[in-house]
C-alpha cells in the first residue's frame, strides 16, 4: 500500500466522525416521541458526546505518542463499531437515556481520538499543498453527513421510522471497515521524535490562546445548526421530516463541503484571517435568516446557507494553526480539536438549554415568534448567533497580534 491509501483511510475516518456526530440527530424526533426524551435532555445528549471528545481530545495529548497512531487509530474504529451497534439495542433492554448515553460516550471517545488523528496524519504525507489537502480531508466530514442523511432518510421512507436500530447496525459496517484499512496502511511521522512543542509552550503564546478560540467560535458556530437543523425543521417550520431533513441538515452538508472544497483548490492563496471574518459574518446573516425569514422555505435556506458560510471555518483555523506553529505536532492537534469539541458542546447546548427555558413560557420569545416549539427552538438558534459574532472579534485580536507575532 502507499500514501494515497492513507490518505484514503483518512477520508473515511472523517466519514465515520460523520456518522457517529449526525446519526443520532436524525433519531432525535424518536428519542423525543418514542423514549419521552425532552428538549434539554437532547440537547444534554449533544453536549455529553462533545463533552467526552472534549476529555478524550486531552487524553490523546498525553498518551497519543506513546501507544503510536496506528493503536490508536485502530481503537478508535473499534469503539465507533460498538457504540453505534449500541445505539440500536441498550435504549430498547435498559432505562431509555441511559443506554442512549452509554452508546454516545462510546461513540464521542471513538470520534474525539479520530479528529486528533487523522489532521496530524494527513499533515505528516508527503506534499507541499497542506492547505488544500486538509481542506479537501474535512470536506469529508460534510460528504459523510451528506451520505449519512441521504442514505437515512431513504431507510426510514423505505423501511419506516420504528427499524431505526437497524440502521446504526449498518452504519457500524463503515468504521469496521476502516479498523481493517488502519492495520495496513504506511504512516509518516507526525514531527521527528522529541520535537513537538509541549502543552505549556503552546500555551505560554497569545497567537494560540487567540487560535484556540477561534476553534472553540467554528465549532459553535457550524454544530449549533447542524445538530438541530432536523428538529427544527420538523418541529420548528412544520415541515415533514423526509423534507426537513433533506432540505435542512443535507442541504448544510452538501454547502458546507462544497465550501471545502473550494477553499481547498484556493485556500494557498487567500488571507485565511479574511477568509476567517467573511465567513463569520456570513454565518451571522445565515442565523438571522433561518430564525425570522417569514416563510419556512426560507428558513430553511437560513439553514442551508449557514453550512455554506462555516465550512472553511475549521480548516482555515487549523491551517493558520499549522503555518503559525509548525513544531505543533501532537499536542497542538489535540488542543485545536479539543477547543473545536468546546464549541461543538457549547453551541448545541446553549441552542438547548435556551429552547427549553423558552418553551417553560419566556415572553420574550412569544413577543418574537409564536408559541410553542416553535419560538423555542427559534431563541435557541437566535442565541447561537452569538458565537460567530464572537469569531469576528477573535479575528480581530489575531490580526493585531499578527504585526507582532507573524501569526500567518
């Protein structure tokens, strides 16, 4: 085998982060109805999978060099096996959240050890286009949430809603593949052994401190609606869930890959720090949009455009990160995706706790909106906003910090 082939290995490990992040998504209509899960449980259910990444995002900074990336790799396959063929069985022979929970830290420690992996691996291949090649790995991601919502949506037209455990089965068959391909396929070196900056040395820079929270501001901004956009659709705009999930999250996946993939063939010759604040504010209108556009057809394009406007949010940070710090290796990887996981936990559960209290009977909300699940998850998503509004100042910061220390 050669590099192309781990290069190959790694688009399905983004794939299978895919899977495991947006299956249960699709499935929450079905914990609500079937299961009585509330609003803020979901959402609770959001922030414990990015919560665990977050921890195992630290963990892999510790030990990740020690037990090598092919181990590591490989275990985190194996576990995205399990906790996906859990998801199907332990809500169904146990109390219904827990099994829930058992089968999403499962999957989140899997995903956490994946996003920390495959970045530096695909850094390490020989090549000198690192931008665009880490461009084009996390479009991957957003091809998987395509093909997992595409391909989900058909299984439950096609089998029904209530054969949904069989479809987490079959969604397992990708990661195990995977855990096969792993055990085969060469790795380079991350950075010559003794090299890679430590924790306290990243830390002891303000450029990193500035770059961790422009991670922390793209994952916010790009999970608060990718993991609600279903719910919202369907609940929110009253929308069938075969529409509101095509419309909705598979739209955002195909935009924001696309974006990917754009800022893959371009991103070596644009200002990332500008690239970093147009999609920020774009995000911002896109938000705005999907929350007061009067009619549901056009929020849901709110929900579309949002993944047009995040899509280079994390790659153009990374690639920043790269240029700034290119001793970074291990340690760095592993605090970006931990600040990315911060983001990921943290918009989603605003987006739920904020829904929650609306739906308890905030005014506010019903002076805005309507009532109901409606104007609750509408204020949820319109308290999101704050998080690429908080990237546009971030970037702000890093351009400041630039003229003194070369951040890019």
């Amino acid at each position: 085998m050669t590099y192309k082939h781990t290069l190959y290995a790694s688009y399905l490990g983004y794939v299978t982060q895919a899977i495991v992040n947006n299956l249960p998504p699709l499935l929450f209509i079905v914990f609500s109805r079937n299961f009585g899960v509330s609003l803020e449980k979901i959402g609770l259910l959001v922030s414990i999978n990015f919560g665990v990444q977050i921890v195992t995002d630290w963990a892999c900074a510790h030990f990740l060099d020690k037990i090598g990336y092919r181990a590591a790799a490989v275990i985190a396959h194996a576990l995205c096996v399990l906790g996906l063929l859990l998801l199907g069985v332990l809500p169904r022979v146990m109390d219904p959240y827990l099994g829930l929970v058992i089968a999403m830290v499962l999957n989140a420690v899997g995903g956490g050890m994946i996003e920390v992996l495959i970045s530096p691996i695909v850094q390490s291949l020989p090549g000198d286009k690192k931008a665009a090649s880490m461009s084009l790995l996390h479009s991957f991601y957003c091809w998987g949430q395509t093909a997992v919502v595409l391909l989900s949506t058909l299984y439950f037209v096609t089998a029904g809603l209530s054969h949904w455990p069989y479809l987490a089965a079959i969604w397992a068959l990708v990661p195990l593949f995977n855990l096969f391909f792993f055990l085969k396929v060469p790795l380079a070196p991350v950075v010559e052994e003794g090299e890679g900056m430590r924790l306290f040395a990243l830390f002891s820079r303000g450029a990193f401190w500035l770059l961790f929270l422009l991670m922390v501001t793209a994952g916010a901004s790009e999970q608060a609606m990718a993991q609600w956009a279903s719910l919202f659709a369907e609940l929110g705009l009253g929308v069938t869930k075969t529409m509101g999930d095509l419309l909705g999250p598979c739209a955002f996946a195909i935009l924001m890959g696309l974006s990917r993939v754009f800022f893959g063939s371009k991103g070596a010759h644009l200002p990332l720090t500008r690239v970093l604040a147009g999609s920020a504010l774009m995000c911002v209108a896109s938000y705005l949009l999907a929350v007061f556009a009067p009619l549901p057809i056009l929020s849901l394009v709110g929900c579309a455009l949002t993944g047009l406007s995040v899509g280079a949010m994390w790659p153009a940070t990374i690639s920043l990160s790269a240029r700034a710090f290119p001793q970074g290796g291990t340690a760095m990887f592993a605090m970006l995706a931990l600040a990315g996981d911060l983001g990921c936990s943290g918009g989603p559960g605003l987006v739920g706790v904020v829904s929650n209290q609306v739906q308890a009977g905030a005014r506010w909300a019903a002076a805005l909106f309507q009532s109901g699940e409606q104007a609750a998850l509408k204020a949820g998503l319109l308290a999101a906003v704050a998080f690429p509004v908080l990237m546009v100042l971030a970037v702000a910061l890093v351009k400041a910090l630039r003229r003194k220390e070369a951040v890019s």
